[in-house]
C-alpha cells in the first residue's frame, strides 16, 4: 500500500487560485487578439463590419456550445486532465488564426476557438467550488476573473509592440499568445497531484456529502434561482462583451483616436476592470467579516458595481477627451466588478452541479446574446454611430440587481435585517 500523500499547506489553495487567474489571463489573450486588429483584419480580409460582427457571432455560438460540452464534463472527468487539455486546444486554435488567408478560414478559426475556450470557466469554478469555503469564494473568484482583465491589459501592449505598417504583421503577436498557453499546462501539472482534486467534496471546503444530500439536476434547473442567475448572467454578459468587443474600434472610428492611441488606452482600461473586480471580492470579503452574510456582502457590492456600468450614458454623448476617458475607466471598474459576484451566486445554486449549471448558464447566454454583435455591426454601417449602443448596454446590469433583489429569496442562516440593498 502507497503511502499517504501529505496535507497541502493552508496557502497553496490560494496559489492554485493564482494558476487560474493565468489561465484566465491566457483565454482572453487569445481572445482579445481579434479585438485590437480589428481595423487591420476588416481592411486586409475586405470585411464590412456586419461580417466582422459574425466572426463574433460564431464566437460566441460555439462557447454556447462548448460551455454545455464542458460543463457536463467537469462534472464526470478529472479536472487535473480535462483544464489542461482545453487550454490546449484553444492555444493552438489561437496559434492557427494567424496562418489564415481568407474570411472562411478565420471563422473556423474563431469558431473552434470559442468552443474550446468555453471549457475554461466550469474547470475554473469548480476548483474554487472545491478549495475554498463560501466566505472567501467570492474573494477567489474575482482572482480567477482578473485575468481577464489581464488578458486585456497585456494583449494591446503586445500587439502595439509587435504590429508595424506593414501589412500582415498582426499575425505575428496571434502566433506568440498562442504559444503562451503551453507554459501553462507544465505549471498545472507541477502544481496538481492526481489526488489534489478529486478526493475533495464539492460542499463547503473539503467536508463530505452523503448520498442522502444528492441534489435533482432538474430541481436545480427549475428552481428560481437559476431563472434569477440567468437573467443576471444575461444583463452583465452583454456588457462586458460588448465593450470588449467594440470598443477599441469605438475610440478609432467614433471618436477620432489613432491605432496606437486606442490600444494604449484600451491596456489602461483593462487596469480599471482588473481593480475593480479585486476591489469587489476585497470589499464583499471585508462586509462579510463585520456581519454581513456571504450573500447580502455580494448583493450591495453588485449594486455599487452595477451603478458604474450605467456611466455609459455619459460616454454616449461625450466628446474625445479625458472626461471620456475617464468615465470608460469607471464603467470598466464595475463592468468586471459585477463577475465574481455572479458566480459565487451560481455557486449557492448547487454545491453538487456547479460544472453543469455553469455550463448551460453560459450556453444559454452566450446562444441568445452573440447575434447582438452581428446586428450592432448592421446598425454602425447603417448609421455610423456606436452611441445609441453604448448609451443602452451599461444599464443592462441594473436590470440584473432588480432579478437579485426582488426574486432571489435569501440562503438558510441569513441574520435577520441583513438585506442586499
């Protein structure tokens, strides 16, 4: 017989939080690359920006699909093997974009790219589902989502660095994000012990469930709290995805910035969204700690995030200058900050089916609010303007709180006269 494996230190729970942070970091790069050579790809592949809208389109359906591929999956095969081996395959999806000739071949490319991507956030919840307890979930998860905005800070600075007039040359920054991923899997491996995950409960930190506590998928997913997180999911996908999106191509084209303007401001914004999804999990932990139940320190530090993203009222009529700018950095602030409370929301759902419900949360959202940016595309070589759109999408989020407040019926234990609002 082997012998035991000896306990993990208290703080390697958190160091696997920060391997997820870098795979976050890592999706969104290859993500992201699309994004900042927009202008170049439109002009080079001669894509009016209705095409151009459905490479997102195509984005988006296929993580549709591959959430639900992969969040069942999380459920049933080792995470040690199963995070690792859809890091690569998008990796090398990312890698291939830059050896496209043609429109045809890039959206197979995106394509591909979006389903495999998808299996990253079932992998990645479930871990922190695993290893830490309901009060620093919350905490966790805005580590894991600040790689997006690390994704997005560091990814314009590459290109801005590697890109030069010559015609092509977005590719080259396509082929080193890509090979990035690889560096990862080895520091997964190195970190994970085949038994590290898997002997763990799926409750509250590592305590055991019973069969007796099995919970029905079906109950789950009928339940109003998964009709509640849906529409929550909704309101705060479509604006984070949309300014991801259009916004780069916004400060060239609707307000006059050059290139190499908007992506260098474009890195300063992605700072604002990574603060603001630290300072949320920071500030949810702290009123977590002076009384507040895990849920109503969530529920408030939505509403503050929330109030931030509607700012883009302002920016829909504001000229280029700083107060433009300025206010995009605090509509980036909440519209990130809003994440990790959504998902330690979908993680009170079900301790037993976090991968599948995840999953078909992202499914679903991503299915009905991907056309969003192909008929967006429609509207700006329509009309030329992206402010009605942005004067609309940061409000989306308010939308959410009101699902939150109204219809998400308190968690067993929670001390009297400590609402969410």
């Amino acid at each position: 017989m082997s012998a035991a494996l000896p306990a993990r230190a208290g703080a390697w729970k958190w160091w696997v939080c920060g391997l997820l942070l870098l795979a976050t970091t890592i999706n969104y790069m290859d993500r992201q690359t699309l994004a900042n050579a927009a202008v170049r790809i439109i002009n080079e592949f001669k894509l009016s920006k209705e095409r151009y809208g459905d490479l997102e389109l195509a984005f988006g359906w296929a993580f549709a699909a591959g959430s639900v591929l992969f969040g069942f999956l999380a459920d049933r095969v080792s995470l040690r093997w199963l995070y690792p081996s859809v890091l690569f395959a998008w990796s090398v999806m990312g890698f291939l974009s830059a050896w496209t000739t043609d429109f045809s071949q890039l959206l197979l490319c995106r394509t591909l790219l979006g389903l495999f991507e998808a299996g990253h956030w079932p992998c990645a919840l479930k871990t922190t589902q695993l290893l830490l307890s309901a009060r620093d979930r919350t905490m966790g998860n805005s580590v894991l989502q600040s790689g997006a905005s690390l994704g997005a800070i560091i990814t314009p600075l590459v290109m801005r660095a590697m890109m030069t007039e010559a015609p092509g040359s977005w590719r080259l920054p396509f082929q080193v994000v890509g090979a990035v991923g690889m560096l990862w899997i080895v520091m997964w491996f190195a970190a994970i012990r085949p038994r590290d995950l898997g002997g763990m409960s799926l409750s509250n930190g590592g305590q055991s469930t019973t069969s007796s506590s099995r919970e029905s998928l079906w109950g789950v997913l009928l339940s109003r709290h998964f009709a509640v997180a849906l529409v929550i999911i909704f309101c705060i996908h479509t604006t984070w995805q949309f300014l991801r999106v259009w916004l780069p191509m916004f400060l060239q084209k609707g307000r006059g910035y050059s290139e190499s303007e908007s992506l260098f401001f474009n890195s300063f914004y992605f700072v604002a969204t990574d603060i603001g999804c630290i300072a949320a999990g920071a500030m949810s932990l702290w009123l977590a700690r002076r009384g507040l139940t895990p849920h109503a320190a969530k529920g408030r530090v939505y509403l503050i995030c929330s109030l931030l993203t509607a700012l883009t009222v302002f920016v829909a009529v504001l000229p280029k200058g700083w107060p433009l700018l300025g206010i995009l950095l605090l509509v980036g602030a909440g519209a990130l900050g809003v994440y990790p409370c959504y998902y330690s929301l979908v993680q009170e759902i079900s301790a037993q089916h976090i991968g599948k419900i995840s999953g078909l949360l992202a499914t679903l959202v991503w299915a009905i609010s991907s056309p969003v940016h192909k008929y967006f595309g429609r509207h700006l070589d329509q009309t030329q303007s992206f402010d009605l759109g942005l004067a609309l999408v940061g409000l989306t989020p308010l939308v959410g709180y009101c699902a939150l407040r109204f219809f998400w019926s308190q968690p067993e234990g929670s001390l009297p006269g400590k609402s969410i609002n």
